[in-house]
C-alpha cells in the first residue's frame, strides 16, 4: 500500500521522506492556506519546491480553486506545467466531472477529490480520474462509516476493472491505515502524526528496556 503525506508542509513531507515510508503529497487549498505564502507566485513556487523535495517518491496533488469549467481548465493546466509531478485535484462536481473528462484526453493526471458516496467514485472512474479521493474520517464525522463506503468503491472498481486508484484521504486514525490495507486500497494519504501512530505499542518499549536491562546486568 502507497503512503501519501496530506500537507503542503516542506518540513512534514521531508520528516516523512527520512522515516523512509512516502511515496507521493497531497495537499488542498486549506492546507495551503496554513503555510507562510501570501500570493499567487509563491503558492506556485510552494509546489515546486514540494515536488523539489520528491526524489523517488510519486507525485504531488495540487487543488484548482475555482468551480466554473473554463477557469478549473485554465488553472489545472497552469498547476500541471509548474513540474512533472504535478496531479490536477478536481473536485466532485459536475464542471470537476467534465474538467476530469478534458485532462484524461489530454493525458494529464488528476485526482478527483471531495467523494463521499460510490455513485461519485463510479462518475470519477467513467471520465478517467487517475487517482479517487474518497473521505473516511469526514463521513465517519457525520455518523455514517467511512471504511464501508471504501470497500463499496473498492467492489464496485473491481466488478468494471476500472483503472482508477483509490487514494483513501481523511484519514484520522492508526485503524483507518490498517483496515484499508485489509481491503486492498491502492494509498492512503494522512497526516504525519497518524501514520507514527502505526510505530507504538507498549510492550515494544516494556520489551526493548527489558532486552536491554538484562544485557547491560551481565556485561
Ligand atoms: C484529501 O486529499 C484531503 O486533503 C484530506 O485528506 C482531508 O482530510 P481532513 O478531512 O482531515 O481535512
């Protein structure tokens, strides 16, 4: 299973690179809007240096803004030109169906973002999505579960052999991580802190001490 960091955080993604376990970045216009960059130009120069910081690791997705067709084209081909890494992040709506449908005839990547139900994720594989972005944590937030809708995505993409990847974001917990491993889910993207989460357990450390205890007793 692929991990993808969701932040737009230089200093997250490169903590990530050294614990040796990213394979691609997501980011979206909220997390871009915590980081120190105030125009156009540095939130473009932001993605660059993103992707600068990628070696082997995959590709970063950046956000279009707007929801009208003709600007989503505009900025989603300005976004995929700043560097090869580039994934355009459109989101589920009708002109984000139809921006996605534009990009996959041009052969540019995108990733299809705010899904919540099966019958979105069907929308986005039908137009050629090349990565789908359904949101565990805020469907789990309303009462409904989040892992369900994910394996409903996962059945359904394997009954039509559908080529787009499933990238589980909203990610809140170390069981979201494990259980869409269970299904098969192609990556997850989450925050640095949930995927260390996946590091602990108190009888590593009982463990650890007491190896070292009785070593450090005899010699
Ligand atoms: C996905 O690409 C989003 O950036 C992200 O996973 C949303 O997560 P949140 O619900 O924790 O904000």
């Amino acid at each position: 299973m692929k991990f993808f960091i969701d932040t737009a955080n230089l200093e997250e993604i490169n903590k990530a690179r050294l614990l040796g376990i990213l394979d691609g970045v997501t980011t979206n216009p909220s997390l871009i809007a915590r980081e120190s960059i105030f125009n156009q130009k540095e939130i473009d120069n932001h993605y660059i240096s993103i992707c600068n910081l990628l070696k082997n690791e995959e590709d970063v997705s950046a956000e279009v803004i707007s929801n009208n067709y003709t600007e989503m084209i505009r900025e989603g081909e300005k976004l995929s030109l700043l560097h090869p890494k580039i994934v355009v992040k459109i989101p589920m709506t009708e002109n984000g169906i139809k921006a996605i449908k534009y990009f996959y005839k041009k052969k540019i990547k995108t990733n299809c973002t705010l899904v919540f139900t099966p019958g979105q994720a069907i929308l986005a594989a039908k137009v050629g999505a090349y990565y789908v972005s359904p949101f565990i944590g805020r469907i789990d937030d309303i009462s409904y579960n989040g892992l369900n809708i994910i394996k409903e995505i996962k059945n359904i993409y394997d009954n039509y052999h559908f080529k787009t990847k499933i990238l589980a974001a909203s990610i809140r917990n170390p069981l979201h991580i494990i259980e869409c491993s269970k299904i098969g889910i192609f990556a997850i993207t989450s925050p640095i802190n949930v995927i260390k989460t996946l590091l602990y357990h108190p009888l590593t450390n009982i463990g650890l001490d007491k190896f070292i205890k009785d070593y450090n007793k005899k010699f």
